[in-house]
C-alpha cells in the first residue's frame, strides 16, 4: 500500500457506518474524499450508481491509477489497518483479533434490531406513538446484555481499550456506536453500569487527532 | 494456540452459520465437540444459557485449563484461521482479506433479508401462502446484485477460490451458503449465469476432507 493511494469515502451525511472509517483516515493522517450523500436522495439512480445498492463504499485508486471498490464497514477499516502496519491497528495475537471481531459484529448485530426504533425517532413523521414501546422492548431484553459482555471483554483486558493499552481497529467502530446509542435513547447515563465501556469510549475521543475531528465535524443526529 | 486446546462448538442441529465453523474443524482435522440444540428447545433455558443470548458459541480450553467463549460465526471462523497459521487460510495480503470479509459481510446482509422467507418456508405452518410473494421480492431485487458482484471478485482472481488458488477461511462460509440458497429456492441452476460461483462451491466440496464431511454428516434442510 503506496502512500499515493486516492481513497474516496461515499456514505450518507451521517455518522453511524461511515464514521469509524472517517475516524480511522483521521488517526493515520491519511487524506480522503468524504462524499457524502443526502438520505432524501438515497432511491433512484443515487443507489443504483453503488455497485452493492449500498454504502459505505470506499473508492482507491493507487499510483498506477488502477481502481478497486471495497463495502461493508468492517472490511473497510480492517482492510485500512492492514494497509498500514506501522500504526499497529490490526492485532496479531488471534484472541485479541477475535475480541474486536466480536464486539464489531455484536454492535452490527443489535443495530439491526434498533432499526424499526431509529427508523421511528427519525424517518417516520407518526413514528413518536410508537417510540416508547420500541424503545422498552430493546432495553427490556438484549441491550443489556450485549453492554454486560462487551464491558466484561474490556474488563479483561485492564486498558483502556478493546485489547488492553494500545488503541485497534474495533476501538473506533465501538466508541462511535456507544457515542450514537447515548444519543438516540436520550441516556446521558446509559453506560454508567458500564465503566469499561464509558472508559474505552472517553480514551478513543481523547486521542489528539480524534479530539481535534470531533470538534471539527459537522454534527448528525446518527 | 496449542494442538492440546479443547474444543466445544454449540449451535442449532442445522448447517447455517455453525457448519462454516465445523468445515474448518474438519478440513484442519482438528477435534472438537459438536454440541446441537434442537431449534424447539431454544427458548427459555437454553437460551439464557449461553452468554449473548445466541449461538453458534465456541468453547475453547488451553492445556493450563484456562476457558474462553467465543462468539459470532466469522469472528469465530477468523480465530480459528489465525490460530493455525500453518493452513495459511487467512490471506496476508490486504486486498484479499477485504476479498474475504466483504463476501462473507454481504452473505450475512443478505441472510439478514431472507429471514422472512426462511422462517415462512420451514417454521410458520401457514407460511405456504406468503412464500412466493416473499421468493419474488427476494430474487427482483438485490440477489442478483450480489450474487453477481460476488461472481465477480472471484472472476477477478481467476482460481477457484475467492482469493485464487488457495482456499481461505471464508471459501467454507461462501460455500455453505451458495448451496443452502438453491436448496432454500427449490433451484439447482440458482447459480447457472455465474459459473465462479458454482466453481468455487465444487472446489470447497471437492477439498478431500470436506468431501468426506459431507457424505458423514447428517442433512438438515438449512
């Protein structure tokens, strides 16, 4: 991977799934174009024009101008982190590799099952009648215990982050949706059981050149 | 990652997303215990037994006795990948990794979607009436996307496999589900206009020691 590589970002003006590649470019310094699409224009010919009928996808085009389209959001930023050894994103011990996979995929897991909330809260003008009873069978069940296990994952690790004291992949990933989460059930206090988590979330915003994106960032509600 | 470590695979008796972790059991012939819920006993207990609340789970126990659970299908297919370097199934170039997770991402999306048409088809005894309404919706639209830029990231490799010649961690997960799909669309030339596909699913059943599982294992419709 050439440091002349162009990489162009294309997701909606949103954080959710593009952000955690947006914040891992900003950690590396490594330039990109942020395209972003307008959710309003999303149908018709916006997402036929995406080779998934979906986004993120991320664009490269390396010095011999040869072009590749990556998707899926894992993928991107596991593919960054392998692109960049130097910054020691990528674990190399299988079981550390393993706790970011996990916590990634149990994030991507009960984000589809707050769709119908978030579709609610922000898509469908009628939504607010129904918002409380989503909002309860979510809490009642299983966000509970996804934030017990991935707070115990941190917990064994006794660093700030996913795998102990130095920041990975998954870091990133994780922090945006715990950050999303406080925000979409109106919770200031909803990782307060959670130390860990709340811990892992404060050390990635505190990192220098993500403290400095936070405040440069135009602000989405997701 | 010793040869002593114990193994306890826990998933429903269907193939699904426990059978890419036993295919490379199998095909490294590494021993492990294959636990299988009957689907009917799922709630209650059983479910509140295992740690997130789902399955498949893995086990593992090194030669100090030290325990570990491990969750989510391709975080548990990576680990076993990354633990057995010697197989070399996980790719190390960047763009072969991301090869392999954004095929295996797009199957999951894609399960994600069908669940309606699975759970119509072998789990609602009225779901009869609503199957080929929910087949034609499934098949319109973003199937043929996939399986057509799936069909391509092996075009580009020109092998076999999704990263060429060598099979990799995530040719027994792309497998799985190729003939699951006709089996669950009552189609055996679901993949007739995207021959990498079909190749790539006879070569994975062609692996010697995946050839044996198949014909030992007991069928489950998915």
């Amino acid at each position: 991977m050439s440091n002349t590589t162009q990489y162009k970002l294309v997701y909606f003006n949103l954080r959710t799934l593009g952000e955690p590649i947006r914040m891992l470019f900003k950690y590396m310094q490594i330039q990109f174009e942020d395209v972003r699409i307008d959710p309003a224009e999303w149908q018709g010919q916006v997402r036929t024009s995406c080779k998934w009928l979906k986004v993120p996808e991320l664009h490269t085009t390396d010095s011999n101008g040869k072009t590749y389209c990556l998707t899926q959001t894992s993928a991107i930023c596991r593919y960054l982190a392998n692109s960049y050894p130097t910054f020691e994103l990528m674990p190399t011990d299988p079981l550390d590799q393993a706790r970011c996979d996990m916590i990634v995929d149990a994030v991507q897991d009960f984000r589809m099952r707050m769709k119908p909330y978030i579709v609610a809260k922000y898509f469908d003008p009628e939504g607010c009648s129904k918002l409380s009873q989503l909002k309860k069978e979510l809490l009642d069940d299983e966000f509970w215990i996804y934030l017990k296990n991935m707070d115990q994952i941190l917990e064994e690790e006794r660093g700030d982050f996913i795998c102990g004291e130095k920041v990975r992949w998954a870091d990133f990933f994780l922090a945006n949706f715990t950050a999303i989460w406080e925000e979409i059930f109106d919770d200031e206090n909803l990782l307060k059981a959670y130390e860990n988590l709340k811990k892992q979330q404060q050390a990635v915003e505190s990192l220098p050149k993500i403290q400095e994106w936070i405040k440069q960032r135009e602000y989405t509600k997701i």
